[in-house]
C-alpha cells in the first residue's frame, strides 16, 4: 500500500510548532512529529486567530477543538460534522461569514 501525498488544499496550523505551513513534505513531517512530542494547542489557536481563521472543523471523536478555541478565540466558529450533521454545520459555517468553496 502507499499513500500519495499531495499540497494541503487549506492553511494547516502545526500543532507541534503553532506556526502555519505550506508544503506537503512539512505538512507530513509535522504529523509525524505530533504524535512523539508534546502538542501546543493554545499556540496552534492562538496562531489560527492571528492569521484570520474564522472558522474551524473538529474531527471526530471528540470536542476538545471546541472547547479549546471557545476559550482562546471565541470569534472562531467550530463546526463538528460528526455531530451536528454536515448540513447544519455547512448552514452555521455560512451564517459565521465563511463561504469559501462551501
């Protein structure tokens, strides 16, 4: 089995540095990284508002996203799929001012 790996699509906020990467290879690395070293949440949210992210999406299983970005950027909006149903979280990521490709 191999796994192609490609430039991410959308900004993604490194969780080990908290600092926004580009390339594929980075991106890898960074994953890679995060599941050795400990992880910095607060610098990767803290990061996300700086740059101007309105809006977020939590992976399952949990809302640990959520609750950390209601705590250190409530202006973020957090949309969880997995549990609101992707319709409703399409509608709220709308009603929060973010359209892009949605």
């Amino acid at each position: 089995d191999s796994v192609t790996i490609s430039a991410p699509l959308a900004r993604y906020t490194s969780d080990i540095g908290g600092r926004s990467i580009g390339t594929a290879a980075a991106v890898c690395d960074g994953l890679a990284r995060s599941v050795a070293r400990p992880v910095r949440w607060y610098d990767g949210v803290r990061l996300m508002a700086e740059l101007g992210v309105t809006c977020t999406v939590e992976a399952v299983p949990g809302y640990n996203l959520t609750r950390l970005v209601a705590g250190t950027a409530p202006a973020i909006t957090t949309l969880a799929p997995h549990k609101d149903g992707f319709t409703t979280s399409v509608a709220r990521a709308r009603r929060s001012g973010t359209n892009r490709s949605l």
